[in-house]
C-alpha cells in the first residue's frame, strides 16, 4: 500500500493512453443480470447506488449461496479464563489486553475449475507470547482440519489441500502476557512462511505470490475491539468485466468473523481518467446500512492491486473507511478476488493512521 498512489497513477496513464477506447460509458456489464440497477454508472455520486433497503443479499442467489458465514471452530483455548473478556470490546478497553484480529487466505484467491494441480499446504501458525485462538476456517472441506485438540496455547496446526479455490483461517491474538518485548507472528503454509511483529498486524494489507502457478497468500488484519459493525473485514470477488473495469460482490463480517451482511458494487476509470470503486452495504435482512466509494490501483502486473475509500450514511456524511487488495482473473472469466477491512468513526490513511471521519479518497 505504500506504493499505491505512484503505482495507481502509472496504471492509470498507461490505461488511458493503451485503452483509451474502452470509456467508463462502455456498459460494465450487463446492469440487470450482474447488478440488478440499470441506473449504475462511474459517472454518478456512489455509482448511482441510493440509501434504500434492498431484499436479501440483493436478490442475488449467487451472494446468497457463495457468501455465507465461515465455520466456527471449537477451540478449547478461545474458553480460558480471561481469553472471553479480552475478546470483548468493554472488558478490553478497560484491562488494556491488546487484541489483534487476522485473516488469511492461500490458494487459487481468484479461482480457476480448470486447474488440475493439487497443491498441500499444510503448515501452522504461532505466536511468541500471549494466546492465539482460532475462531473461523474459510472454505475448509473433509480433508482439511484444525490438529485437534491442541496442547500449546502459541500454536495452531492446521491440515490444508487446494486446486481450484482456496482455503483460510480467521485467528485472533490476545497479548496477554506480562512481558515488554515485542511479540511475533509466523504462519507457515507448505513452501509458504512469513513472520510479523504485533506491531505490524495493526492494520496490515498483504498479498504474495507462492510458487509458479499462481497461487497466493493474502493476510489483512486489525487490533481492534470487536464491536457490532464498528469496525470487521470484507471479502468476496472482484471480477473484470472488461480489461480495466467490472464488479465486485461478497460480504462484510465482524472482527470475530460473524455475519454481517453484503455488498455489491462496480469499479472501473471515469472519463476523467479517475480509478474508482463505488458499492452499496445491507445487513443480513436487506437493509440498508452504507454507501462506499474511493479509488483503486494495480499494484502488480494488471492483476493485483489495492483499494480504499470512505463509508457514508443515508445523509451521505462519511462515517468510516474500507482498505483492502484484489486479485482478478482474465477479462470475461468471472473470477476474481479481494479481502479487506473496513473501520467505523475513523478514516485510515494509506499508512495506516487515522484521522477523524472526513471526505477523503471519496472516488465521488
């Protein structure tokens, strides 16, 4: 994300001299099929999106069915005295227990049903100090598993094969130890390994290539407290539906990994050569809860690339920000990536910090 301005005015230049025929009005997609508004355009403030309540994930059966909530897991650790209260966002704030939310993704993000290779990532993570509990895993099927049950509060075994997709865990880390040295983080996934300090999973965005074929790891997370819609991550697709345009889909959830609802949106350049996002959020009911909008950049090749923009309210006053990165496959494929987070009463800028709610990276 350092790199995100210098590379997304690059891409943008470089689209509006190679691509200069393909204008933010060429159609996205097709509005009734993929959107369901034929109202949306790049052109207009929020894409055209309005502050009203929708019916269940959009009425979209593809949100409905691919976007559900990930699979709590039983960890004998996330029950200990202490763990519960460091989790909860009161008891947190008035103890000190820093605790720090992440999630993580390996495999095939954007997909791929053709592939034929299946890849082994088994591996672990573990911390230095405090206690880190697994609270969700991501599209794990019958031979994938958490190494149950465990014996060493620092550590998580985990058993992982993928082709076609990708598999995940959502961990939390609670410092609670007495000690002043910087504590680390190390996941290790089949060839894959990379150690952080706490410091640095404070807000942290990563995505890294693994191996020749085009497999990833993307680790985002947060220290925050866990509190109903004030603050979580994001995930879902992030689709080309042309070569530097198209949409993106999935949900948002909790720091803790619940369900909170979904969200659409388009992204694409303006006529003015502009890189923007612009969505909608509903709850798990369909109603409404924000509108986003901000500015997205290609941060390696025409594939990967990072995102973030402001969250607002129906009087359209920014009330938060989201952050993130994407993956997306070939033009017309429909696959597609991205993971994120989002934050509410503050606006993250690209280095991590925080300013009060304000009308920066509005991609209006």
């Amino acid at each position: 994300m350092k790199k995100y301005f210098s590379l997304l005015w690059i891409s943008v230049l470089f689209a509006m001299l190679v691509f200069s025929a393909c204008s933010s009005n060429e159609q996205l997609t097709s509005p009734g099929e993929e959107i369901g508004e034929e109202a949306v355009s790049l052109e207009k403030e929020f894409g055209g999106y309005e502050s009203n309540d929708e019916t269940t994930a959009f009425g979209d059966s593809e949100i409905a069915d691919e976007f559900g909530e990930d699979e709590g897991v039983a960890d004998a650790f996330a029950t200990d005295t202490g763990i519960t209260d460091a989790l909860n966002p009161g008891t947190a704030a008035v103890d000190g227990v820093k605790a720090c939310f992440v999630r993580i993704t390996w495999g095939l993000l954007e997909g791929d049903s053709t592939a034929t290779d299946g890849i082994n990532w088994n591996g672990s993570a573990q911390v230095s100090k405090g206690t880190l509990v697994v609270l969700r895993k991501i599209r794990f099927e019958d031979n994938d598993s958490i190494v149950l049950p465990r014996t060493d509060r620092q550590l998580v075994e985990f058993i992982s094969d993928t082709k076609s997709h990708f598999d995940g865990l959502l961990l939390a880390i609670i410092d609670n130890d007495s000690t002043d040295e910087e504590g680390t983080f190390t996941f290790t996934a089949g060839d894959y390994s990379k150690t952080l300090t706490f410091s640095e999973l404070d807000s942290l965005e990563l995505i890294e290539p693994v191996g020749a074929l085009g497999h990833e790891v993307s680790i985002i997370s947060r220290c925050k407290a866990v509190v109903p819609f004030g603050g979580g991550f994001m995930a879902g697709r992030w689709v080309k539906t042309r070569e530097h345009g198209g949409i993106f889909k999935g949900r948002f959830m909790s720091g803790d990994g619940s369900h909170a609802g979904h969200l659409r949106g388009i992204w694409g350049i303006t006529d003015n050569g502009d890189p923007v996002f612009k969505g909608k959020m509903i709850d798990m009911n369909g109603n409404f809860r924000a509108l986003i909008a901000g500015q997205w950049g290609y941060d390696r090749d025409s594939e990967v690339g990072s995102f973030r923009g402001r969250i607002v309210d129906r009087s359209r006053d920014t009330i938060g920000s989201v952050k993130g990165h994407f993956k997306t496959g070939r033009a017309g494929s429909d696959r597609g990536y991205f993971q994120g987070r989002f934050q509410l009463g503050k606006v993250e800028n690209s280095d991590g910090t925080t300013d009060s709610s304000s009308n920066s990276d509005s991609g209006n």
